[in-house]
C-alpha cells in the first residue's frame, strides 16, 4: 500500500487523513502536541518536528506533505533526498516570509497591492506615502488569522506599529478598496500537469474567515483571470502538490493576490461536501503523483466557521447545534481542540440545489453560529 507523511497534526492534517485512507493510503503525521487533531485519524508520531526517528518514520513513506508553513527548516533539511517532500523547501522558504512572496509573486507575473519591505528603520522613511498614505504593516514571519497586523494612516502610526511588533522584518502594503474576496486553489503533479479548485468567495470578521461561499459572484472573466495567475504562479514556482491564492477583487475585474498559502485553505473546506472531489483528495493525488481533474463542487455550497467566542460577560458561546442539524442542506466539522477564545474548532458546510436556496439557508445557518 502506498503511504503519505504529513509535517503538521492539526485540523487540516485531520482533513487530509480523513480523505486519504479511502483511497488506499496509509498517513502518518508527524507532530509535537499529544491532542493534536489528526491523532484520530492516522498514525500520529508525537514528537518535535526535527525528531531523529520522526523523519525516519516520514522518510519511509512513498511522499512527505505539509499542513502549515511554518515547519522548522531543520525539519525538510532532514528529509532532503531521502523522500520527495510536496510542495518543496524553495516554494515553502518563499510561502513563508510576506516579503519574499510579493517579489516572487511579482517576479511570476501576478499582480499584488503596492508594498514596501520594511527591515530597517531607514525604510520607514516615505514608506507610508509611497504605498498610497493607508497602509497596513504587516509582519513578514509566523502571521496568520490578522495577527501581526495593524492598519496606519499616519507616518506616526507607523513608526509606533514597527515599534510595537519590535523592529522584525516587516511589509507595508497600501489597503486595497477591494469589492469582494475570493480564493483559489491550484495544484501541479511533479510531471507539471495543472489542475484547478473551484473559485470561492470569502469574508472576514475580525481578521478571520467567518464564510466562504461557492460559485463566487464576480463578473464574467474573473475566473479565468485568476486561474491565469494562479498557473502562472505554480509554473514559475515550480510547485508539486497544492498551493491556495488569496485575491482581492477590485472593481471591475482587477485581481490582486494578497498571498499563497502552500496547502490546502479553510476557504476551500466547502469542497468537502459540495459533490465533487475534494481540495484534501486533490493535495493527495497531486503529492503522490496520481492523475488530477479540477476539483469543482457539483452544487452551490458554503462554509462558516466555529471560532471560539464569548459573550459580553465572559461566558462561552455555543453554536445552536440542534438548529444546525435541523437545517436542511448542513454538515457538521469539528476539530476535536479545546475550546479557546478566537481558536477556530470547526467548520458547517452546507449544500443547496440553487444559488438563491443556498443564500437562503446560509442566513439561517449564520444565526446559528455566534
Ligand atoms: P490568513 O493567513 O489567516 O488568511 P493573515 O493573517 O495572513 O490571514 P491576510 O490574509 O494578509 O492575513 O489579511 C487578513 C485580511 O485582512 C484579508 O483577508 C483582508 O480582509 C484584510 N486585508 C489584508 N491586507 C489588506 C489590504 N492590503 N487591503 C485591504 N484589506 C486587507
Ligand atoms: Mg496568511
Ligand atoms: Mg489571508
């Protein structure tokens, strides 16, 4: 039987479990926290990511994935040439660091916001006027969800931001008046055949993803502008396996990537249940070599997160789940993961025979969800 490594044990570790063992594949992961999410569903290796017999056991397998970037580069240092680790350590190096990725982004021939790359206090200077006078100054390293994020619109601001985050590499970009988010994930075989997810639309709430919702409601072109980008992107990046573009859609049909992430995406969760194949199979059969179509949902469908919230007077709110299972058309995610405030614990697919059903249910579902 063949057999999948997958440096990471968390939620999307859990998906890509979920969706490999039907296909004959044996998983094992290879991860530090003993509650991490995939430890039900593969053989779960505790240990730290540069462990000695961690990499043996990864180094067995017939490839080696990943379900987050910020894998210790120890780690892939000690895979290397032992077993084809997907996508590889120049997509991650690049993935990994904001700065990088704009210019390589940039240097593939996508289009991105103005930035400027801040890693010393001289570029403070002019920086803010240059990206358009409102900017956001991001960290280069380790954000996710909006952290290591703040919105400046003055040179001051600025200054007190670069400060705050204490002086690390960093990038300024100019905010971008975007009509609406969408993503998209591709995927590339090592033999460079290129395959495509569905485009999906996304909103945010408090820097994380409240919904995504499938088909995207752009103007005619915009798919197809972005599947432009997005080949272009992993042919000059050379990816195998499967990467996910973030946009901002600008009015009219301009599309900007606002970054990759080098896995699998929680906007692509809807693939799960939208009648198709999903992102998680697709990642698979593209790491290990197998043939791949385009990985479109067959019906209109939609996800909204479960992210640990809480009331005013401190007290945990719970998702309606008895409203969520009497609604036509949902599916139930859970992470297994202790409830903390702002930690996403899962996700509610849901699935619609039409666009406007779907609308109409996703306004039920979003009251159900606080
Ligand atoms: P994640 O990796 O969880 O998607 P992140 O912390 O890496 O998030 P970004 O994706 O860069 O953060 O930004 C989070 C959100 O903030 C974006 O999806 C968008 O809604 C908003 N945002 C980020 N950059 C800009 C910009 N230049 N102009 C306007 N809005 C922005
Ligand atoms: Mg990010
Ligand atoms: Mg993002």
């Amino acid at each position: 039987t063949a057999s999948l490594g997958i440096l990471g044990g968390g939620q999307l570790a859990q998906m890509l479990a979920l969706a490999t063992l039907p296909l004959g594949v044996r998983v094992t992961v290879l991860e530090p926290d003993p509650l991490a999410p995939a430890r039900l569903c593969a053989d779960h290796l505790c240990a730290p990511y540069t462990d000695a017999a961690g990499l043996d056991a990864l180094a067995a397998c017939d490839a080696v994935t990943l379900e987050f970037e910020n894998v210790p580069v120890a780690a892939l240092d000690g895979l290397r040439g032992r077993v084809p680790v997907r996508p590889g350590a120049g997509l991650l190096e690049r993935s990994k660091h904001r700065a990088r990725e704009k210019e390589a982004l940039r240097a593939a021939g996508a289009r991105t916001a103005p930035f400027v790359v801040i890693e010393e206090p001289a570029a403070l200077q002019g920086a803010l006027r240059a990206v358009g006078g409102h900017g956001i100054l991001k960290t280069s390293e380790l954000g996710y969800d909006g952290k290591g994020q703040r919105r400046v619109v003055s040179d001051h601001a600025l200054g007190a931001a670069w400060d705050e985050f204490g002086g690390v590499p960093c990038v300024l970009e100019g905010v971008v008046p975007f009509e609406r988010e969408v993503s998209l994930g591709v995927a590339r075989t090592p033999g460079g055949q290129v395959a495509f997810g569905p485009l999906v639309e996304n909103v945010h709430r408090g820097g994380i993803l409240r919904t995504s919702v499938f088909p995207a409601a752009v103007p005619d072109g915009v798919e197809a502008a972005a599947r432009e980008q997005a080949r272009a992107v992993a042919d000059a990046w050379g990816l195998e396996g499967l990467m996910t573009l973030e946009f901002f859609q600008l009015q009219g049909s301009t599309l900007l990537v606002n970054e990759v992430a080098p896995r699998v995406h929680n906007s692509g969760h809807l693939t799960q249940d939208g009648g198709g194949i999903s992102q998680f199979e697709a990642q698979v059969r593209a790491v290990l070599g197998r043939p791949l179509t385009d990985w479109r949902p067959l019906h209109p469908c939609a996800m909204v997160n479960v992210v640990g919230v809480v009331s005013p007077d401190g007290e945990a709110l719970e998702p309606d789940w008895a409203g969520i299972d009497a609604l036509e058309g949902t599916r139930v995610h859970l992470y297994h993961k202790a409830w903390r405030a702002g930690r996403k614990l899962g996700h509610v697919n849901l699935v619609a025979p039409d666009v406007s059903t779907l609308r109409a249910r996703l306004a039920q579902l979003e009251t159900l969800i606080p």
